[in-house]
DNA sequence: CTAGCCAATATGAACGATCAAGTCGCCCCC
DNA sequence: GGGGGCGACTTGATCGTTCATATTGGCTAG
C-alpha cells in the first residue's frame, strides 16, 4: 500500500516537474479520465487486486501521467489516521549523548518514510511540557502515535500514554517498571560495557576501572553492571576502582584523578559515557600521561566529539538505525492493531577502538590475564539486521 | 487564532486528563452541550468578535471542559492549509557545522508551534532527493511551505520551488542569484569574522591569519571576506596569511601548520569554520605550542566540540534562535500572503571569547597596533530581538 | 428459462471542519 | 407603520477521500 501510494515523480527518472497547488488532481480528476469511477481509482491504490488487470494498467497510467497522490487531509479525515508519528526533538547535550539523539531522528525519519509514515517533531523542556504537547497533537489528531526516548526511573509518560490509549513505543527500557504495559527496544549497555572490559583485558589490563553515574539512573546502572559482570567473570580485582559522579567532563576529570591516585590504580578505565571519558582523558594529560599508552580510557555513546579529540577516544556505539528500524516496525504494528502484547527489543552495541585504548604497559600491574574475546564481527552483525 | 486554538489542557492547571481516541470531541459535541450550533462554536475559536460576550463565554467553557481542538484533518481539507512547515534534517557532520543545525531544528520547532504550526522533517542524502520528498508532500497536501538550509551556488532547489509556487523560505543566502524571487534569512558572516579580527586586534594581534575554504562556497568566501575587510580596515600586513582548503580538521592542520612555517608567522588565527580551527590547534600543540598564549585561534560556529576542547575555542557564534524566529515569520507571512515580494534578513554572529584567543606576546611582532574596539553587547542584541 | 452467485465497477454517505448564504429579531428612521 | 440595516446566530454546501451498499453483466446450476 505504501509502496502504491509513493510513487516515483511523474514521468519516470530525472527531475519532478513542478505541479502549482491550484492544479494538483484530484481523485475525481483521475477517475474522468480514466474513463471510471472515484472508488475504482480509489481501490487502484488500496486495493488492487479488485481490478481487472486491462483496467488497474489503466487507472495506474492515468494516476502517474497526472502525478496524482491523495491528499492527506482528505484520507486521514475518512480513515482516522494521520499517517504522521511524533516525537520530541531532545537536547543535545554538547559531551553527552548529543549524537545519538541526532542520530536517532535521522534513522527514524528514514524509517518512517520506507513505511509511508511522516514524522512531526516538538521542542520541549520538560516531561510535562512533552505531555502537554501530546496531549495538544492527539486531541486536534495530528499523529498515530509517539516515539518516546530518554526514559528513565519514575517517568510519568508512559502510565500518561497508556491511559490516554495512545500508541507508543519507547526507546529506553521501562526503568523502575517490572512489568511495562507498553512496547520498547532498548540497547543493552551492559553488553557494551561488558565488551569494553573484554576488549581491554584482550589488551593485557586486568585493573580495569569504572567511571559511572550516581545510583537510580536506568542506563547509568545498566552499564555499570556491565562492567561488574564482566569483569567478576575474568576473575578481575577490580571492585575499588569504581568512581560514581553526574555526567560531565569535570566530575569525569575528578573522578580519574581519585583512582589514579589510589596505591593500585587501575590501567585502564570504562566509562558509561563520553562526557566521563574525556573528563578521564583530561585527568590523563595533566599527569603526563598518554591515554592508550599510559591508561586506556573506553567512552560510551561514540559522539562525534570522540573522533574529533587526540587521541581519538575508543567508545561503545550503539547500533541506532537498527533501534530507529525496530522503533518504527513495532509502533506500526501497534498502530495497524496486529501487535496486542508489548513486544520488547534489545540490541547490542559494539566497541569502536580507536587510539585511546592500547595494550597494556609490560610489568606495569605485575600481573597479566589470559582471555578469550568474542570476535568483534559478532557484534557489529546486530547493526545490519 | 493560534491562540485560541491551542488552549492549554482542559480543566486548568496540573498534568492533562488523557482522553482516549474514541471519544474525542468534535465540534458538533460542543455545540450541542453549549446550546448552539457548529458555527458559532468555530466563530468562538477563529473570530470570537462576532459572538455576544456571554455567548462567547458559555462557548469557550464548554470547550475547556471538553478539551476540544478541532480538528487538524477536517480543518485542513477545508481550508487547504495544513499547519505544517515542512524541514529537510541535515546531516550533522561532527566537526563541522554540526550543532548549528540541530541547534536551528530546535528553535524552528519552538518559533512554529509558538504561531500554531507544526514541523515535519525528512531525512534525504541529496539535492535531488530533497526535491523529490518536497513534490511527494506537495502532491499530498502534507505541508504549507519548507525551510531550506544549506544553500549553496548552482542550487536547484530554490528554482525547482519557486516554479512549483510554493512558499519557502531559505536559511543562507541565494548564492550566484543576485535577483532572487524568493525570501531568505541568513547570518553575516562576514561582521562575524570581521569581529573575530576586530577581537584580536584588540588584544595585540597584528599578524592575524586566516584559514579559509576554496573559492566557490558561498559562506566560505563570505566569512573569508570579513576577514580581509577587517584586516585591511586596520592597515594590517596580513595579505600573505592566507590558507584555503576543504573543511575539516586535516585540512586546518596542514593550513596552520604552513602558515606558521612563514618567516613571519602569524600570531592569530581567524578560521572559517571550527573544524578548522581544531586542526589549527592540532598543528600548534604539535610545535609545542599552546593555543591562546603563543597563537591565538578563532573558530566559526561555536560547534558543541568547541567548549569541550582544551583550551576552549573562541569561536563565531550564529544567533540561530533568531534566524529561526526570523524565518518562521517570514515564511507565514508569506503563506499568509500578506508579504508579496521577496524578504531579506541579514543577523549579526558574535564571538564568544574563550581560551584559544589571548594577548600577542610582547614584542613578539615588533609592532603594537592601537585599535577600537565595538563593545561586544552591541553584537549581542542581535539574538534577543 | 430463471434464480443465484460472483466479479467488477458505480453510487450515496460519511468523516469534521469552514465558507457562504441564509433566518430571525431588534432598532432606527422617514 | 413598514422598509432597511445590522447584529447574532443557524443552515446547507463543500473540501477529497474511503466505507458501505448498490448495480451490472455473465456464468452456472436446478
């Protein structure tokens, strides 16, 4: 249906010949010359396997010759539905996940137009605002559903959602939420950290430290346990190199001179984000050191600031076009009723290694461990599912 | 009329009841629990003068406690306006103008739906592509008008649009065109790295650099045209400080590091792009030497790597919230029709002085120039309009 | 030969708003 | 006292689709 309703320009390749708005055609235009009726152009597009072939040929040639595509006003007026998802432009926090956010509206709005969906985005500063918006575009029934990112521990939007009956899926698990009445796909942090300690030890380091965020954030959590897990796994000792503070690169700084300050400090450090990371790398440098050669510092979110800094920053990257696609699938299904359960998706990321995670310095910990690594092909398959 | 129409949520203050889909009022709900008919209760929302006071009164309470929007289909079928600017998203190059388009994204939607409209985006790979997305929504009826970003010389787009009729408004000047028929808002770049010179004169500088794109790129050749008006303004001996390259930071190292190679080097750096400067900053550490003390580097765009680079970059900042207030008033003017012939806005950048720009070096040039300097509020008056 | 059925297409109604043209009082003025 | 005008509200028509229900013609079975 999507694929009938999108055609190509009128006329085949090249350019699209401009058609002014006093003269865009009309179904009935079409059904005249065409020589049948509105519903049969109508049933040309929605439903063609109730034409005999002579006559969809017909009707068809006729919609194209005229570049006739139906009017979204009049279609979402009669089926009551838009065609059109929402979703809330998030902030882009310059050292944070600024890039992925990005990332994510791109994918998704590639997503949503493959399937014959648009996408509407607001500016908000807050949850409440959000719901307010939400609540404004589905009372003047402006949109099929929402795309709802950032979820986090005691978010009010999805029990908001659910009870207004709207179709939404959420990018973000429902934290707090043991048994979420709503779908989501989410991508596994502590699979990423959890790779970032393989990856590290792979390099000879067995003090592998961890920067993360204060307790009760849902993906600061997740990650950090991702790197418990793994390295209690590897038989690691590395149950004091844990520094927790707010996102940011200051308390990222802060944080790495306190664990490099320690009589055992660790050589190498996993950060649940980028922002940590270069706070770390930053700790680095006014040692004289050299992150990927003195300590190796591992990020999280691969922002575009990571390629950009020196030395590169390795980071964990998050598979978002597969997160965008699976996004986009599982609201549609919601939206055409064929999902009734919440369906939940997650997905794996990957390390990206760049110059700032090297292999661990000879004698420097008087200790090395033998591990086996997944090979990095493994993982990198969930991006292109 | 937006503001009639978009009430706050019914019932006052505090989170929004959700109302389920099914039962969403309609505008003959409305009517018949006020004790009126469909008309008066649209005259309540779209020319309330026509109502007697206490008509109007009763009108609107209903419409409160039922939270009724009309709406957007209906509304749109009828009158044939949809409500929807239509905006291509741009892909963020990280080191480049990375955050100025998401950062205008942002302010667009905030301008729009503060006036009543919404915003839809795509995401497309080209030029060509774009057009085609633009005849799609066109043909359907699903926006009223488009922001163009990214304008550039031999652009098709803007001809393509102007022979479809329909309204839009570019960001960037229509390059090549020196009579354009249609309306844009742009940045001067030119006052920007003017400013930037302006900036370092007054700390010392009189070697003052300048790290340009290749001839041909419209905001390119802008910005490197502030710079020498600057310089030539203050009689400074700068011709032969000139780099020209692609953007990005391989680019501003090898420039910079030309340029320093220079019996007389330059003590400044002014860098059409922050991507540049980055690179700029690269080659100095190189040398060992520090950015800001030895040679000071100004960046454009004030990109969100710029605050997060050691030392800080100084860098030209676009008063993009007022670009986007600017270009959602011109183009609802212009759908409106009450703007008939083409508009022209031409906003003021201004530096935001960080680190990477200090004090020349005493007798480092063997020259001191005195210069006046305008005071920064002047520039900065420009975002607040 | 005709009722019954199916495939293919056509026709009327509805979606929910606004526009254009009513209707109904009321007051003013000649 | 009646026509005219105006203010306040109502009624029919319409926007361009799709849904639900005809209509048509041909073919088959009884």
């Amino acid at each position: 249906m999507a694929a009938a309703q999108r055609g190509r320009a009128p006329g085949g390749p090249g350019r699209a010949r401009a058609v002014p708005r006093d003269k865009r055609p009309t179904i009935e235009m079409v059904a005249k010359r065409a020589g049948v009726s509105r519903q049969t152009v109508s049933n040309a597009a929605n439903a063609p396997h109730r034409l005999r072939p002579e006559t969809l040929q017909k009707v068809l040639g006729v919609i194209d010759e005229l570049g006739y595509r139906p009017s979204k006003a009049a279609r979402s007026l009669r089926t009551r539905s838009t065609q059109v998802i929402g979703c809330r432009l998030l902030p882009s926090n310059a050292g944070g996940t600024g890039g992925v956010l990005d990332r994510l509206l791109h994918a998704l709005c590639d997503a949503a137009r493959s399937k014959g969906y648009d996408v509407l985005t607001f500016s908000v500063a807050s949850d409440d605002e959000e719901i307010e918006v939400c609540d404004d575009l589905l009372r003047r029934s402006a949109v099929d559903g929402f795309v709802l990112a950032n979820t986090h521990y005691g978010d009010v939007r999805p029990e908001w959602l659910t009870a207004a009956g709207v179709h939404f899926v959420a990018f973000g698990r429902p934290w707090g939420d043991a048994n979420p009445a709503h779908s989501w796909v989410d991508v596994d942090g502590a699979a990423g950290t959890s790779e970032a300690v393989h990856h590290l030890a792979g390099l000879g380091h067995s003090r592998i430290g961890c920067l993360a965020l204060p307790e009760g954030s849902g993906t600061g959590d997740d990650r950090f346990h991702g790197w418990q897990r793994a390295t209690a796994a590897l038989g690691l000792p590395c149950s004091t190199l844990v520094g927790r503070a707010e996102d940011g690169i200051h308390s990222g700084k802060a944080l790495a001179e306190k664990l490099l300050s320690l009589p055992e400090p660790p050589t190498a450090l996993v950060c649940v984000s980028d922002a940590l990371a270069v706070g770390a790398v930053r700790a680095l440098e006014d040692r004289g050191l050299v992150a990927g050669r003195d300590v190796s510092v591992v990020g999280f979110d691969d922002s575009p600031v990571a390629s950009v800094l020196r030395p590169r920053l390795s980071s964990v990257r998050q598979p978002i076009e597969a997160v965008a696609q699976n996004l986009v699938e599982v609201l549609l299904a919601e939206i055409s009723g064929t999902q009734r359960r919440p369906s939940r998706c997650l997905l794996s990321p990957w390390v990206v290694a760049r110059e700032s995670s090297g292999p661990a310095l000879a004698g420097a910990t008087g200790r090395t461990t033998l591990v086996t690594l997944p090979t990095p092909d493994s993982y990198r398959k969930e991006q292109t599912r």
